[in-house]
C-alpha cells in the first residue's frame, strides 16, 4: 500500500514533492489518488511524470501532433498500423533526461525522523532514526520479506531451461543492453530470430526490465540510433523500434477504451461464447496439459521461469480462447499472475486483441502448423515436455497420429 509507506517515509519533510511516472488504467491511477491524498495531507504534492513510452504523450496530442483534435489519443484507432505511420512521419522521439549528477535531486533530509518499519520488521534502532540510514541499506533479501507466520519458503532458484536469468536493476539492464547490440551484434539479425523460442539470444529480452521501470524504450531507441549511424541500419534494427511502437500502441489503446480492455466483451461488446468445460480446459492449460505439445511446452515455460517468447505467447492465447472457447480474461489472469514482464497494457491489450474484441485484425493460429514451422526439430518441445522427449520430429507435432507400436517405441 503505497498510500501507507510513502507519507511514513516522508515524516520530518516540508512540503514534500513526490514523482511517479503517470499510469492509466484504473487500479494503477486509484493507487495514485491514495498517495496524492496521503501526501497532500502532510502538506506535500504528487507529481505525475510522462514516462512509459517511446512516443510522448504530449507531442502525440499536441498542437503539431497527429491527434491535436478535441479528444486527443482518444481518436487513435484499433489498428496499428496507422498509428505506427502517423509516430514515424509526424513525432520525433524525445532524448533522454540526463541522470542527474550527485547532490543535484532534493531529496529527503537525511535526518529526518521517519515512521518506516524496515525489513525484518524491527523497529529502527533508538527513537526518530533516520531515513537517510534507511536509504543507505541494502534492499532486503527474500529472507526478510513480510511472510506469514509459518510460512515455508525457500531461496529463489533459477531453472536450468530458463531463457536468461533476469536479474533485476537498471545495471544489470544496460548490460543487457550493451550484450545485445555492442558484444554480440543480435541486433542486427533480430528480424530473422525474433520468431525462436529457446535461450536468450533469439530476442532483446528487454521486456522485464522495461516494464519495472530499470530500462527505457527511449534509452533503446537512441541505443539502436547510434548503432544504426555505427554499425549497421537494417530491417532487424528497425524491428526492434517497430515492436517498441507496438508497446505503445497498446498504452495509448487502453486509455482509449478504459476498463473496456478488461470486460468479458471487450472493446467491441461482442459476447463470445464459452465453452461449458472452460473450467477443465483452462486447468489443462495453465498445467500444460492439453495434449498440444507446443502450447504444453509454452504453459510449462511460462509457470517454471515467468516468462514465454511472443511466438508462444501468440499461440497459447489463440489456443485457450478460440480453440478451447475459456474466457479469454482467465488466460491474462493468469499471465499476470506470472510474466516478470507484466505490463497491465500490454498484457490486457495483447490478450483482447488474440481474443477478436477489438475492431483490429484477428489471427486464428493452425498450432500444429506453428509447431512444425518454428520448432521444425521439436527441440522447443522435447525442453519442456519430457513426456516427448523420445519421440523424432516427424510425430513430435501431431504424437496423436502415431501409431501403436510407435506410441510404445517412443515411449509415449
Ligand atoms: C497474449 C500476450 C500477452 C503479452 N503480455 C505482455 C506483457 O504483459 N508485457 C510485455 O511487455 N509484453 C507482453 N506481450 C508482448 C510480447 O510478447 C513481449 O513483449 C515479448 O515477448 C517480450 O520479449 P522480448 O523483450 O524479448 O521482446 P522482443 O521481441 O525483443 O521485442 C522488443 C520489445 O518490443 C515490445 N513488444 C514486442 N512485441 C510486442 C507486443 N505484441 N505488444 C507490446 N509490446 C511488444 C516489448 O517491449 C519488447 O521488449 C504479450 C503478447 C501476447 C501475445
């Protein structure tokens, strides 16, 4: 609860100034409002800082921009490829704010007293300790999360098949960043790999880091910029920007439609109809026990390590709504119980896209096609679905097609 620990933070400040990036979706700005409120009670202001996306908000609506009309972003449309055109011919996108050099921000004294109880639950030690030692401390290891009383818990691990091992922080992020483009030239050839599924190299991987706010789409831009001018422009480099203003598109979309991304019926208000076992096929599937070993595969990846590649994604969401006929907001559910890259516009957005309730193009996927064609060897499948793990890439896509005696050779 925000609304509680930032005002217990800010004890001791006069007329603290408080700075978050602006969201847009209804959860998110109600928890503002609780923190507006809670720090104007101790005489304080909140500030809301445009920050998520590639394209800023206020050169998109403003008196140049390609929706300067009464209803501002309002007017974007449910098809992307307009709103690409327009970002590409009519706005530039902005440089990067300089990080500040030490001692230039006004934070918080460092001797004020606070009311925060730090990790582990001690109170700080001695009376009106200060938040300046506070700052000063390591953030707390997973040992000294407030779990329940009893609860068993074990130190993360990481698992052997996961694509990276996403560590968080803006270090480790411009790491990444740097491995991507400077050290290993990945992104010259992103067009021609963005459709794999195994390790870390077949996509920037930027996502996590973006949507936790250690890495900026502004940051990779001008990144992509100077390797353009340096070492090579090409289809690839333009494809990361491409799939950037995609990450956009959907922002802008969500404050178009507001809550209407999070309903049964969609943007369109069209009712779909569910499956009467939709309970039953949504378990198999969150489980990765469908019987299609390219959406097991997927579901498998995604419960052991947070995350899944778009290609998967595109087919586990065309797969549970259309195919299994399960409300399609079960399967975001679930997303955004476990994608380290959650992001409430992208996800909502992408899923009420795969689910035809926008008035955008809908893709029906073939999956056993989309296997053959992108896991043509089955080595995606035999990772995550040991059950296949036998079996040669000529059955592995269709293992129900096998006969008999192939089913006991193979293991099945
Ligand atoms: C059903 C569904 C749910 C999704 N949920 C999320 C989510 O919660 N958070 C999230 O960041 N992405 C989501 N995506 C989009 C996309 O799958 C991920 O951004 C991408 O797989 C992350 O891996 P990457 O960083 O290696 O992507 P790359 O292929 O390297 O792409 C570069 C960046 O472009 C952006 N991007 C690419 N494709 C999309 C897209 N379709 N929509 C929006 N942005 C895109 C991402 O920021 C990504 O990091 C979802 C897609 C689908 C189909």
């Amino acid at each position: 609860r925000p609304e509680e620990v930032i005002p217990g933070l800010l004890a001791g400040c006069s007329a603290p100034l408080v700075l978050t990036m602006a969201e847009v979706t209804s959860e998110e700005t109600r928890v503002e409002g609780a923190v507006e409120r809670a720090v104007g009670a101790l005489g304080g202001r909140l500030a809301r800082v445009w920050g998520h996306t590639l394209y800023h908000l206020d050169d998109l609506q403003g008196p140049s921009g390609p929706y300067n009309g009464a209803t501002g972003i309002r007017a974007i449309g449910d098809v992307f490829t307009p709103f690409k055109d327009k970002c590409e011919q009519k706005v530039q996108v902005r440089k990067e704010v300089p990080t500040p050099t030490a001692g230039a921000l006004p934070l918080p004294s460092r001797t004020a007293p606070t009311t925060l109880t730090p990790a582990g639950g001690k109170a700080p030690a001695g009376a009106g300790a200060e938040l300046g030692a506070l700052l000063d401390r390591p953030l707390p290891g997973w040992q000294e999360l407030p779990w329940p009383q009893g609860a068993q818990v074990a130190p993360p691990t990481q698992h052997p098949n996961a694509v990276l091992p996403f560590k968080g922080g803006e270090s480790v992020a411009l790491a990444r960043l740097k491995y991507y483009l400077w050290d290993k030239d990945l992104l010259a050839a992103y067009f021609d790999t963005r459709n794999g599924m195994l390790g870390g190299d077949y996509s920037t991987k930027f996502a996590p880091w973006m949507a936790l706010g250690c890495l900026s789409p502004r940051t990779i831009y001008w990144a992509i910029k100077k390797y353009e001018a340096e070492r090579v422009a090409n289809k690839s480099t333009y494809w990361v920007i491409f799939e950037l203003t995609w990450r956009d598109f959907y922002r802008f979309f969500a404050i178009k439609h507001g809550n209407r991304i999070f309903f049964e019926t969609g943007c369109s208000g069209k009712a779909l109809r569910w499956s009467p076992d939709q309970a039953a096929f949504f378990k198999a599937w969150r489980e990765g026990r469908t019987g299609m070993p390219l959406v097991d595969a997927n579901m498998r990846e995604l419960a052991a390590t947070g995350f899944m590649s778009n290609r998967g994604r595109q087919n586990v969401a065309s797969h549970l709504v259309l195919d299994l006929g399960v409300d399609w907001r079960r399967g975001a559910d679930w997303f955004e119980h476990c994608l380290l890259d959650y992001d409430v516009t992208s996800n909502w957005g992408n899923w009420v896209a795969a689910a035809g309730l926008t008035s955008g193009r809908l893709n029906l996927f073939n999956i056993t096609k989309q296997s053959k064609d992108y896991d043509q060897q089955g080595e995606y499948i035999r990772t995550w679905v040991p059950e296949l793990a036998r079996v040669p890439a000529e059955h592995i896509h269709e293992p129900w097609l096998m006969s008999r005696d192939n089913q006991a050779k193979y293991g099945v």
